[in-house]
C-alpha cells in the first residue's frame, strides 16, 4: 500500500504554507477538534485529515466512530479510566457508505464528546459557514455542542480530471463558539488565487499562541519541504527530535 502523503508533502506540494502546517501542528499537540471541509469530489479531504491527525502527539488514540450507541458508551467507560484522545468520523453525510453518519448518530458523538474526547470530521459543504449550519440545522446539534470544533479547514480542488487536480487549502478558520447556527471566529489563513499564495490573516487566539513555537515550527517544516524529505518516517522523526528538545 502506498505511504500517506505527510503534512510536509502538502507544504511541498503547494496545498498549504508552512506556516499553516506549522499551525495545525500546534493545534493537534493541543488536541484541539477541526472540522475538515471540501466541495466537490476529489477535493482531498481525506488526505488533508490524515495529515493532520499523524501530526498528533503519538500517545493520542485515534478512535474511528460511527456514533453506534454501544461504542459511544464504550468509549465513554474508556475515557473515565484513563482514555481519551479524538473521536474521528470519517463524514458527516446522507450517503449510505460506511463510517459516514447522518442525524442521531451524529448527536452522539458530540454527545460523547464531554467525557473527554476531541473530535475530527469531514463533510461537503461550500464554505465553512454552511458546514456549521449543517452541522447544527439538519443535524440537530446544539450551537453549544458545535462550539467543541476550533478549527474548521476548507480545501478547494481545481483541475480537469484525476490527473490535473491540485488543490489549495483556501481557508483556515479558528472557531471561538457557534451562535444561531453560525460560526464565530476568525480567519486565521487564506489562498489568494492572484498569484497563487496564500495570506496569514490573524494569529489564532485560543491555541498555538506561542509565536517563537510556531515560527520554529514553520522553519522546520519548510527546511523538510525544501530539502525533499516529506516520506512519514523523516517527518516522524523531525518532530519527535522537535518535541524532546522542547522538553528536555
């Protein structure tokens, strides 16, 4: 099986900056809960997530759910003795697929979530703010329960066919809670399609507020961009050695 493209690829690549991976990278240490949104097929949501959760610190679980009542109580068991981690649902969506849920379901995830989990989803929506009203109108999810995501990510696809696509993560939105439906926050990136770059609008304020961490983190994953090393292994590495010298 192929190796999952890494953060550091994406950088490479031209989906994200390095300042933007530098910043989901603070977010995931933290464990703070994102929403992951695309529109239309074959936008990369999926890759983007995984990307994104391997940045996580390796001791935090990741826990595939469907919102079945029985895992949600099992889960919440696990968590009182000691679990933890992000919930991660693979998406939010009417389609009959496995792992994709829809309604009740729904609710019981973020139902779950209060027993100590973060939470990872994707969906299709146009924007981040009709993600959240999705979210919570057709859902039936509290603005209070919506408020767990910090992050919502939206990825554009632009290109012909399966070999033309590239993609741009074009808004990077830090969400302080929901109100009425809607997400209040701020904009933290985006990618201007006029000369295809990409804009730090705001620094975020309820997490990787540590701007020295951050642009060290920016550094290091440019130096692995720039110098080619974007394989899982190499990446895994770079930031472990980032994490002990933090700490030791």
């Amino acid at each position: 099986m192929a190796e999952e493209i890494t953060i550091v690829e994406l950088v490479r690549n031209g989906t994200m900056s390095a300042e933007m991976a530098a910043t989901l990278w603070a977010a995931v240490d933290e464990q703070r809960s994102f929403l992951t949104v695309a529109i239309p097929r074959f936008a990369g949501k999926s890759t983007l997530s995984h990307a994104v959760l391997a940045l996580r610190p390796p001791e935090v679980a990741l826990h595939p759910v469907d919102g079945a009542p029985e895992l949600m109580e099992r889960l919440r068991r696990e968590s009182a003795s000691g679990g933890g981690g992000y919930l991660v649902v693979a998406e939010f969506s009417r389609v009959p697929v496995p792992g994709y849920i829809w309604g009740e379901p729904v609710r019981r995830v973020f139902e779950t979530l209060p027993a100590g989990y973060s939470l990872h989803a994707a969906m299709h929506a146009p924007s981040v703010d009709e993600a959240i009203r999705i979210v919570t109108e057709e859902n039936g999810v509290s603005d209070e329960q919506a408020s767990a995501f910090d992050l919502a990510l939206y990825i554009e696809r632009f290109g012909d066919d399966l070999d033309t696509y590239w993609r741009r993560l074009a808004h990077v939105y830090e969400i302080d809670r929901v109100e009425d439906g809607r997400p209040v926050g701020r904009t933290l990136f985006r990618w201007v399609a006029e000369g295809d770059r990409f804009e730090a609008v705001e620094a975020p304020r309820g997490f990787a507020t540590d701007r020295k961490d951050v642009e060290a983190r920016t550094a290091l994953l440019a130096d692995l961009a720039a110098s080619g090393r974007t394989g899982a292994s190499e990446v895994a590495d770079a930031m472990a050695a980032y994490r002990a010298g933090r700490t030791g």
